[in-house]
C-alpha cells in the first residue's frame, strides 16, 4: 500500500547530525566503484538511480537491519521477522508487532529480493525496497504497528539514539559522504542497499543448472521433472518459474513491469468465493471481486527453512503444500472459514488437481530440499555485524 503524502512528507524529516557532533568527511577518499557478486547466470540487479549501490551503503544497512535501537521501544529489529537461518524469514504462522498484534501475513523470505518488481504478498503498488519498509518502520496500525515510529518524535529519538553511537556517526559519514545532515531517507538508502545483496544461488539445484549433473540425486531430479511435466505432471513452473522459482522478476534484461498474482485455491468461505476479511489479496487494493484471493507466486528457494507457508502461513509443511496442489485447492471442514477452496470461482487456470503418487510426492519434496542454499544460510556478509553487543539481534 502505498503510504500517504504525509507520511512520505516527514520521511524528510530533518535531524541535524551536526548538533549530533558529526564530522563532515570530505577529505575521505573516494571507494572504489560497486561490483555485483552474483552465483553463476544471475542477471545484473537494477538498482534506482537514485541509490547506487555501495559498499559502505551496504554495511551501514546491515547494522541498521540487525539494530532494535530502530523500533520504538528497542524491541524489534529487521531481523526480527527476517532471520538468516531462516532464509530471511521467521518461523512463526504471523509475526506479531511491538503493541502485540499478530500481522494478518506471514513473514516472506527476503532472499533475490533485488529481482521482486513488487514487493509484499499482494501489494500492487510498492515497488522499491526504500518505499516497502515506511510499513513496518513507520506503519500506524494498517494492518498493524510493526517497529512503532509511528510520528515524528519517535522517529527523531531513534535517529539520536543511533547517531548517539560512535559506530553510526562513522558509518553514516562513510555511506552518505556529501552531508552531515542524516534523515530516514538515508537509513532507508542504507537499508534498501543492504537487502540488494541478499542474492541467493548456491543450491544444489544451482550447481545441477550449471553442469555439475552429480549435485541432484535420482528423487530430486525425479521431483524436478514433475514439477515441469507436461504429461500428467503438476507445471508447477507456470507460475513458479525461471532462475527464482517465483512469479516474474526484474532486472537488466528484463526491465519492464509485469506483475502477476494467482489465486491457488486456498478458501472459499462460505462457497462464495471469498478469502478471510483482511486477507483478500489483490481485491484489498483493486476491489474487483475476481481478484479476491490472488497473491504473488513466491519463490521456492530456500522453501524448505521457510516454513509455515502461504501468505498467512496456513499450511504448515511442505507435505501439506502438496496435497492442497494434489487436490486442487483446501477444504476446510468447519469454523468460520468453512468451504471447499477447490471450487473457488476465482482459483487460477491449470490448478484443477494434480495426481501424484506417494513416491511422486517424494520426489517432488527431496527437489523442493535441494533447493536450499546452505551457504546464503550462514554467509558471514549477511549476519549480525555486532552479535556481542545487545542492541544487535533478532
Ligand atoms: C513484525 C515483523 C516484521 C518486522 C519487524 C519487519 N518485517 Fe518485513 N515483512 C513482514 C511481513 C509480515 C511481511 C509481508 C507483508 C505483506 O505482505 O503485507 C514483510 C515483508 C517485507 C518485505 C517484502 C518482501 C517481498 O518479497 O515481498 C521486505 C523487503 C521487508 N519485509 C523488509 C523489512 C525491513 C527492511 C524491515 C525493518 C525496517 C522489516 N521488514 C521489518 C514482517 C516484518
Ligand atoms: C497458478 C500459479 C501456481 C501454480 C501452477 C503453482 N503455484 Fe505454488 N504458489 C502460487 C501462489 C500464488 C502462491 C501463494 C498463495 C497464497 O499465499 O495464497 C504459491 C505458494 C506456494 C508455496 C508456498 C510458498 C511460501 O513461501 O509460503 C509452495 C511451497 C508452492 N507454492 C509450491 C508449488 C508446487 C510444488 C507447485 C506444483 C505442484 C505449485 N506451487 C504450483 C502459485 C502457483
């Protein structure tokens, strides 16, 4: 959702980092130009133009992502809901904010998310990482209060509280070199620069795709089959395609703008087509009836460590993942979401139902595990840069 004027407007917000006693550094030498390090046959990432890519960006926003000194009651960090042993996820059903309320969505992995042309499960409008994160930093309730700077006396005394700390006015003055003068715009550069190079590729899916034929074993590459088969099979990679496994993604050689949201079938409250009030998809922003229940198709990197699943993490494994495809679409029996989600009108084609058998639905887990890239799981470039000290951590 795209946040309102004001809101944007006192992003500006201006605290004077020189009261703050912060030195401007122009005798600094320049840092050498940004070099993508990118896993075998990723396209180059587009970056706005009004953030290039640096590195003293990058580490900036790796303190920030991991700081809890940036939620209102220094509770809650990025990392928080986005933790690296989980992919960047959390766990958990729904992550709950500072005031105690439970966010409506799941907590998405936040791996390639350079490559996302829209960002959030179902969220037509936000595009760009430095807009996505006025929700939590900033949001006042809609759907929830996330990290609580819900007004500007909150957001000034987070931006004293980090350029209190001699580490922030060094890394401030090294990531933004031409002022002294520090807002949110820049902890939202720094921040945006930081997730930009949260790229993961290193799976065994990965090295299989780039000729290593021994990196799959006989189940996976049985699984990987099936989820491309035109015989019968489940094409799962109509939807989950390309070299993210996801809905469509953006880069140098894919410039232009196409978004594609998908209704797989999950509810049918009341058999009226309906998803849960609050959850409804891309019919929350657009109100067209037929796009009730349609989300984003996520990426399958990773999925194994990212669990719960879904947009509200109603399906628990990945086991039960196949038999809602298998079925085509949930039945939910009884409570107030009752209904048979294989006959929701608005469910996506070529989701009618999908026979596996039991050692087929093997195969296609034992894939979806090669698809987890240890390495990103535990890559030192993404962890807490301050795990000693407690203002840092999840
Ligand atoms: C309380 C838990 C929580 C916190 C704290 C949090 N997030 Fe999230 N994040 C979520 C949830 C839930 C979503 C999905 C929101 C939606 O779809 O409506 C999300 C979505 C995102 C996305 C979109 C990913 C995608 O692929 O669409 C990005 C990027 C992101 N968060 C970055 C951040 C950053 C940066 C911070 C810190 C400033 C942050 N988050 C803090 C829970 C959290
Ligand atoms: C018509 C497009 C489409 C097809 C075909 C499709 N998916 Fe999906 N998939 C989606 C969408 C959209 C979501 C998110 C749905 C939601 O949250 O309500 C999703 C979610 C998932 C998730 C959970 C992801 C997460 O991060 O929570 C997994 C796992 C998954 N799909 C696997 C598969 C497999 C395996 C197949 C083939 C059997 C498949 N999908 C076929 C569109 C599709």
């Amino acid at each position: 959702m795209s946040p309102p004027a004001a809101r944007r407007a006192s992003m500006a917000l201006l605290l004077s980092a020189g009261a703050l006693g912060c030195k401007p550094s122009a005798d600094r030498p320049a840092e050498a130009p940004w070099v993508w390090d990118l896993p075998p046959g990723f396209p180059a990432p587009l970056v706005p133009a009004d953030n290039p890519m640096s590195a003293a960006k990058v580490a900036l926003g790796r303190m920030l992502f991991y700081d809890k000194r940036l939620s209102a009651d220094e509770s809650l960090s990025c990392a928080t809901c986005h933790q690296q042993a989980l992919a960047f996820s959390d766990g958990r059903t729904t992550p709950v904010g500072l005031e105690g309320d439970a966010h409506p969505r799941n907590a998405p992995t936040l791996a390639n998310v350079v490559y996302a042309p829209r960002l959030n499960w179902a969220d037509p409008g936000t595009k760009a990482l430095e807009a996505q994160m006025e929700g939590p930093l900033f949001g006042h309730g809609a759907p929830i209060v996330e990290m609580g700077l819900v007004d500007e006396p909150r957001r000034e005394a987070a931006l004293a509280r980090l350029l209190a700390d001699a580490r922030y006015r060094e890394a401030f003055a090294r990531a933004f070199p031409d002022t002294a003068t520090y807002t949110f715009v820049h902890v939202g550069k720094a921040l945006a620069s930081f997730e930009r190079t949260l790229v993961s590729g290193m799976s065994a899916w990965d090295r299989y795709r780039a000729g290593d034929d021994a990196a799959l074993g006989p189940a996976e590459r049985r699984g990987m089959y099936i989820t491309r088969d035109h015989v019968g099979g489940a094409l799962c990679h109509h939807c989950h395609d390309g070299f993210n496994l996801s809905g469509p993604v953006k880069h140098v050689d894919a410039p232009f703008d196409e978004v594609v949201f998908a209704n797989i079938g999950l509810y049918n409250v009341g058999g009226t087509g309906a998803y849960p009030e609050g959850n409804q998809g891309l019919y929350e922003h657009t109100k067209n009836l037929s796009d009730r229940g349609k989300f984003r198709t996520p990426t399958l990197r990773n999925i194994a460590v990212t669990g719960p699943y879904m947009h509200d993490g109603s399906v628990a494994t990945l086991e039960d993942v196949l038999t809602v495809y298998v079925e085509g679409g949930r039945v939910i029996e009884a409570g107030p979401y009752a209904g048979d989600g294989r006959k929701n009108p608005h469910k996506s084609a070529g989701l009618s139902g999908t026979p596996l058998s039991a050692e087929q639905r093997q195969d296609v887990l034992a894939f979806l595990g090669a698809l987890t890239d240890e390495a990103f799981l535990v890559d030192a470039r993404f962890s807490n840069p301050h795990p000693e000290d407690p203002h840092f951590g999840e």
